[in-house]
C-alpha cells in the first residue's frame, strides 16, 4: 500500500514502512512527511501489528534529511516549516508499539532524527549518520535534545559543530545503533528482531517503552521551534543553502 511517499506493508504481527523517494535519497519531502505519520497512525491502531520496521528505498539512503529544494527562505517561513517538521519526526517515540529503524545507508539531519527516535537501530555496513546542519548555517532541532544522552555531551558537540559523519561501527561504538549487519542481509535481520518482539508480552514491552521514553518531548521542544527561525536570520544560512545548491564550498563571514 503506497501512502504518499511511503511503502506500507503489513507481514503478520510486523509493519514495514520504506521512505520511497530513492531519487532524492529519501530526503524528508512533504509527500514523505504525511506518508509517515498516517503509516505510524495505521501501526497504532491494528492491534494485530505489534512492532514497526522503518527503512528506506535503494542502496544509498535512509534518508538524507530535509529537502533543501524547498527550504525556507524568512525566518516566518523557518517557523512553520519546523512546526510541520518536528512532530514527524518526533513521532516514532510517541507511537506506543516498538519500532525499529534499518538504516541502510545515509542517514543524515532529519534522517538521523527520524532513526533515533526510534527504539532501535540496526545499520547496514553502508550506513553512515551525521547531523551536518551546520555546513548550512544551522543547528539540529530534536537531535540536539536527544544526542547528548545518547554519546555524551563532547561527543554530540563535536558531532554538531563540525558536521562530520560517523560509519556503521563508530555508532554501534558510541550507542546510536545497536549492531552492524551485512547490508543485503540488513531487513531480514530486522524482521528476524522484529519477530522476537512481537513474539514478547505487548503490554509489558509497550510500558518497557513507556517508562524508557518518560521525559521525553515537552518544553524542550520549544527549543527547535525558537531557535530555528531565529538562524534564518543570518546571513551565513543564506549562504550556506546557497553553496549547498551551488555545490561548492561555503564561505561564511
């Protein structure tokens, strides 16, 4: 079943959902966006389905982030953009059922915010993460709330200030993903993870969930919705999202 750029399969007790834009590297498209939440809603509410693979369509992408085809262009536009964005990304740790991200290639900005908002990783040995937002002029949004429990403060900072990629190993090393597998081997090792979920007492594992997750979401939130617009205002954004387009090197002042 296709849901805007979304694939939606259910197998049994397991609900698969590809980002289906390979094109574009799976990149956070509008058509992507509304794809997942009415897939994460579909998970919710069959109670047949007990657990939710994510992945992404191709050999080179989960999902490469934000479409910068259609980025913002005023701080105005920067707010509801963000507004739009964050709850899709978010979502994975509102959905009450365990999901589980196999990421089987790049899976950078609001692709790596959409995986680990998901309870699990499994990385292809093609896989690669990073929060690159600063070559535009910009920070991560929920990232920056999530990253630093998960591989340290200094860790995230750097992460988040230099914008550099990390492989399949260094995230398993550092706690965002939990194993490396052969890449063509990568869904069938996640449906082999998903199984032994569905096959565990629901209501315990939901409120495994549950309480692992309490905390998360609220005030802090608010973060992203600020602070994004207000990098709109600089000029290095425009200068960023233009050498990006450009395909050439920034210059910021």
């Amino acid at each position: 079943m296709r849901i805007g750029s979304v694939e939606f399969e259910k197998k049994g007790r397991i609900a698969v959902i590809t980002l289906d834009e390979p094109t574009k590297l799976n990149a956070i498209s509008l058509a992507l966006r509304e794809g997942i939440i009415e897939s994460l809603a579909r998970i919710e509410a069959d109670d047949e389905i007990r657990v939710g693979i994510l992945t992404g369509r191709g050999d080179k992408a989960f999902c490469a982030g934000a479409d910068i085809s259609s980025f913002p262009a005023t701080p105005e536009q920067a707010r509801s953009f963000i507004g739009d964005v964050l709850p899709v990304l978010e979502a994975p740790e509102r959905c009450r059922k365990p999901l589980i991200a196999a990421v089987n290639g790049v899976a950078f900005g609001g692709g790596f915010e959409l995986a680990i908002a998901c309870d699990f990783i499994l990385a292809s040995e093609r896989a690669r993460f990073g929060v690159p937002e600063i070559q535009l002029g910009l920070l991560p949004g929920f990232a920056l709330l999530r990253l630093h429990a998960i591989v340290g403060r200094p860790k995230a900072k750097e992460m988040s200030m230099l914008g550099e990629p990390i492989d399949a190993a260094e995230a398993v090393r550092l706690g965002i993903a939990l194993r490396t597998v052969a890449h063509e081997k990568l869904l069938d090792e996640a449906m082999a993870f998903a199984d032994k979920l569905a096959g565990k007492p629901q209501m315990a594992v939901q409120m495994a969930k549950s309480f692992f997750n309490r905390g998360l979401g609220g005030d802090d939130m608010r973060y992203a919705v600020d602070a994004f617009p207000f990098l709109f205002q600089t000029d290095d954004v425009k200068e960023g999202v233009a050498a990006f387009r450009s395909k050439r090197k920034p210059e910021f002042k």
